[in-house]
C-alpha cells in the first residue's frame, strides 16, 4: 500500500503536503530535495495518488478505481516524464511531456499531475521550457520536481514552486524498520543503518544486497592488513570490489565507518556503541598504532576520495592517494 502513514520520518513534508490536501489549498508547482534513494519518488507517489483519490481525503483511499489506477501507474492523469538520454533531460523530454501535454484537460480527475524525477538533470533549455509551464499553469496543473541538488535549478524555477527539503530519518526509526519490515538481524541493521546516515533507500537496499557482506568482508580484510601490503596488491582487492553490484563510493563509506570506529573506541575504549564490535581485537590494534590526528586525516581522505569519484577524476589515481593517505595514517 502507498499512504502517508508508510512514509519514515520526513513529519514535515508529509504535514505539509496533508495540510494542502485537507484544505484544498494545492500548489502548481512543489520541489521535493534530498539524496538519492532518500524516498522523494515515494511521496510523490503518494501525494499524487491522495490529490487524484475520489474520495478527497489527506490519505489516498487504496480502494477507488483512480487509487487502483495510480497504485498499477496507469493513471491517465498522472504523468511521469521519462528521458531517453541518462543523465540529461532535454528541452524536447519537456516540450514533449509537459509543455504540449498540459493543453489537454485531465481525462477522468480534477488535476493533472506532472512527476518530474532527477529533476537536476535538466538542461537550461528544459528549465526554460517548464518555466513556460510555471509562470501560466492551467488551474488543474500540479509539477512535482524531485531533485538531489535543488542548487541545479534555475532562481526563476525556484521562486514559482514550494520547496520541500528531505531530512535524514533517525537511526532508530530506520533500525526498526530494518528489523520489523525486513526481518534483518540486530548486528546487521547496525551496519546497516550507520551507513545509510538517515537515507532509508539507501539502508534498505544494503539490507538486501547479496554483496553487501562479500564487500563488508573485503574491506575490513584490507582494512586490517594495509599496513603490510604493497599498493599494486591493494589496488588489486579494490579492483575485485568493482566486480560487485554496490558502487565504489559505498566502498568507500564502509572503510569511513571502520576508522569512525577505531576513533570512538580510542577515545572512550567502550565497545558498545561501535557498528564493527565483532571486530574489536583488530578496531584495538589500529586505535593503538595510530593518532586522533591520523585517523582524523584518514576519514578526511576517505571522503575526498569519494568527492573525486563524483567529479570523475581518474580512479586509480584517486584510489592511490587515498591509499597512500591511509598507508602513512591508518
């Protein structure tokens, strides 16, 4: 089912948009903001749904015949706009689906709703053409664009929409949703959940990724041993990583998590709070070995790293700085 009440955390997205729907007061034109698999594609979803639901509610009913076409997305008056290119939305993506479309009245409901997904990959062009759109909207028009980088859009874009912003979910309502939907295991959904930071997308598609483990076993394996190898046979094992589903950036937040680790147990020698606890005689040796300042400077390069890969700078060159960072640091 697709209700507000299935949505974790975000209570002032879902207050908001359950406000307008129970006053009737709808906007044209909403941003939804936040990282990727934060779950902007969900409340879009839903709120689309409860705007086109015949019984006119805050919550989508589940049961009229609009809520079954939505919930089968074969609803003719709620329009997902796909492009063809993967990571650019072109003006025609717009003109196409929005610009041209927005002419025909709705089909069966009040409202015709637009779902613009990675919004941020629209060209200025694009963002242009749905400009056009914003500034005269039809009465019955709503455009919901979902966004990771809503510093992307264009001021004017910005200044004719409600701008929504995601915020991190709490750890513990993340862990039990892990543990009460998924059915993961207590150590499991730790791991999970501190490498989420907040993003349940992100946390559930740990918790059901086959390689996930394989990765968590490699990179602690390296992790415990860089000291002694050389750096063609680590740039080998982090070779091997590419092979798996998860990206390497997610690699990445595994080896941050094991040196935010070794710092807490340095600092407090208190075994509880850490996400690799199974691990502790090895989390003990490298607190030993290294400095606050060291392992500081090694989280530090993790995340460069990281910033790198995004920017598309070289990977081996990335992967070796880092490496040697972690080599001198760790």
């Amino acid at each position: 089912m697709a209700t507000f009440r299935d949505i974790i955390g975000q209570e002032q997205i879902k207050e908001h948009l359950q406000n307008a729907l129970s006053s009737r007061k709808i906007s044209h034109a909403y941003i939804i903001n936040g990282e990727k698999s934060s779950g902007k594609e969900f409340i879009a979803r839903v709120f689309a749904m409860a705007l086109q639901c015949e019984e006119d509610g805050a919550e989508p009913c589940g049961r009229c015949r609009s809520c079954k076409q939505a919930l089968s997305a074969n609803h003719p008056d709620i329009i997902y706009v796909r492009h063809e290119k993967p990571n650019t939305i072109s003006v025609d993506d717009i003109r196409a689906q929005v610009n041209h479309d927005v002419a025909i009245k709705p089909y069966s409901r009040p409202y015709k709703v637009y779902v613009v997904g990675e919004a941020e990959k629209m060209t200025v062009q694009a963002q242009n053409a749905i400009l056009k759109t914003l500034e005269e909207p039809p009465e019955y028009a709503v455009l919901l664009l979902l966004t990771a980088n809503v510093n992307s859009l264009l001021p004017t874009i910005l200044s004719r929409c409600v701008v929504l912003n995601m915020k991190p979910v709490p750890d513990e309502l993340v862990k039990r949703y892990l543990m009460e939907q998924l059915q993961v295991p207590d150590y499991k959904a730790d791991v999970c959940v501190a490498f989420a930071r907040g993003n349940v997308g992100k946390a559930k598609a740990l918790a059901s990724s086959e390689d996930f483990e394989n990765v968590k076993a490699e990179a602690l394996s390296l992790l415990k041993y860089i000291k002694e190898m050389e750096l063609h046979e680590i740039m080998a094992a982090i070779k091997k990583i590419t092979e798996y589903k998860l990206e390497v950036s997610d690699y990445l937040d595994i080896c941050a998590i094991w040196y935010r680790d070794v710092l807490l147990f340095k600092a407090t020698h208190d075994v509880n709070h850490l996400v690799f606890r199974e691990e502790i005689q090895a989390l003990r040796q490298t607190a030993q070995r290294s400095s606050y300042e060291g392992i500081e400077t090694v989280i530090r390069a993790l995340d460069i790293a990281k910033r790198r890969l995004e920017a598309n700078v070289n990977f081996e060159l990335t992967m070796e700085l880092m490496i040697l960072t972690i080599q001198e640091n760790g």
